[in-house]
C-alpha cells in the first residue's frame, strides 16, 4: 500500500491492476453511492474513505490504519448497516455494470429482484465456467427452475436496499473509533444478500448480527435465502480461483433443483 502526504491528509494510492479500464472508476462511484447513503441515513461511525482523485489509473482516498475489532465496533457496523438497507430505493439492480473482484458484474435496472437476481448474478455467472458439460448442468437447472426460483424470490424480499455487494470480513476495516466500508460492488436488492454474504468467510461475530436484527428482523427463511445468494459468490470465486470452490456451488444447485 502506497501512503504518502497530501495537503496534511495521509493518502492510500490505489493503482488499476484488474485489467479493466473503468474498474476504479466504478468502485469510486460505489463508495460515493455509500457514503451518501450513510449521511442521508445520519449514521455516525460507519464511513467510506474520501476520494481526493480517481482515474483510469488510480484512486487515491483515505489512507485507513486497521485495528482489532471490537464488539461495541461490531454493534455500531450493525446498526449502521441497517441504516444504510433502511432507505427507500426506486429498484432492483443498477444503471450499468461494475465488478465483483476480478470479474465483470453485470447489471440493469428492474423491478423485478427474482429475475434480476437469477439471470444476471446466477446466470452470468454460470455463463463464465470454462468446463463445457459443467457449464451445461448448472445452466440446465437454472433453466428448469428459473420461474420457480424467481418466484420465491419475489416473495422473499420486501424492497429494494442499496447493497455494499462484497461484504466479506477483508472489505470492512475498523480503527478505533470507526467502521470503514471498502471495495465495494454496489446495486440494489435484496438487503440479506449482504448480510449471507458477511457469513461466507467466517461472519463478523454476534454482536454485529445481534445489532443489525434489532433494527432489520432477519426473515424466516434466511437460511435458505443465504444458500441461494451465496451461489453467486461460490461461482463468481470458482470462475476465478477454481475447484476448490466447485462443492458449494453443487450444494447451492442441489438446492435450487429441489425447489
């Protein structure tokens, strides 16, 4: 990590290293997205860091010392995060693509969050494995049960919520008196798709999720939900690192085809 002075403010230097012309760009646009968000919601100790330039080449923002997290930090990302899924949004999806990590994300506009979520987080996704007979089985089941499936789905979200999109433990940074939200994948949906996502890697421990229900009461059928939104980063990680995440997405399609 690159930090150096600027105008007194201590800087992070982020250099483009994906191989996608407007990848910095769009995560720029995603944490300004957030941090509106935060202000409109009067959310205190939740932040982005600020974005002093950003350009094809580079971001350069706050530069974020990390610490230990701490419960009474967990209880404030909690509420805060709650906050953020609280406001009210137009729709599902978003106005153009970004990226989740090395990958593109596809996006549109919709209202409809079933079919959003089933053709392009699902189906992008299974459109990207290699393996051809793969890539056929898991297209052959999402196809079987695609109304099904985005049916459920519809019935399971209340509205639309802006996402962070990639709310795994290594985008959310604590120092001693803040939460910081990184590296986001912004677009609108269903809030506990974040909130699965958080459990992908080990979870942020119960005070956080203690936190976040006191104000946003998990559905009854978060389980099952979390499977589902789960599959779109089993994929995505599988797309990019390979087999070692191929069981998770068999236990997600196993699921969906039961349905």
């Amino acid at each position: 990590m690159d930090v150096i002075g600027f105008r007194g403010r201590t800087m992070h230097t982020k250099k483009n290293e994906t191989g996608f012309a407007d990848a910095l760009l769009r995560e720029a646009e995603g944490l300004e997205l957030l941090g509106d968000a935060i202000t409109e919601a009067g959310i205190s100790g939740l932040r982005v860091p600020e974005i002093y330039s950003v350009s094809e080449e580079r971001l350069e923002m706050t530069a974020i010392t990390p610490m230990r997290r701490s419960d009474d930090l967990l209880q404030q990302f909690g509420y805060g995060l709650a906050g953020i899924h609280g406001l009210t949004q137009a729709g599902y999806g978003f106005h153009h693509d970004n990226y989740i990590g090395l990958n593109p994300q596809k996006n549109r506009k919709s209202d409809n969050w079933g079919d959003f979520f089933v053709e392009y987080r699902l189906g992008y996704q299974v459109s990207l494995i290699t393996d051809p007979s793969l890539r056929d089985r898991f297209r052959e089941i999402l196809d079987s049960r695609r109304e099904v499936l985005a049916e459920w789905l519809d019935e399971q979200v209340d509205g639309p919520s802006l996402l962070h999109g990639d709310l795994w433990s290594g985008n959310v940074l604590f120092d001693d008196t803040t939460v910081w939200l990184i590296d986001p994948a912004v677009y609108y949906g269903d809030p506990e798709a974040d909130i699965a996502m958080t459990e992908m890697f080990g979870g942020f421990g119960p005070a956080f999720y203690q936190a976040y229900s006191t104000v946003r009461p998990l559905s009854e059928d978060y389980a099952m939900k979390r499977e589902i939104y789960n599959l779109y980063h089993f994929l995505n990680h599988y797309n990019l690192f390979g087999g070692f995440y191929l069981g998770p997405c068999e236990k997600g399609f196993a699921l969906i085809s039961k349905l």
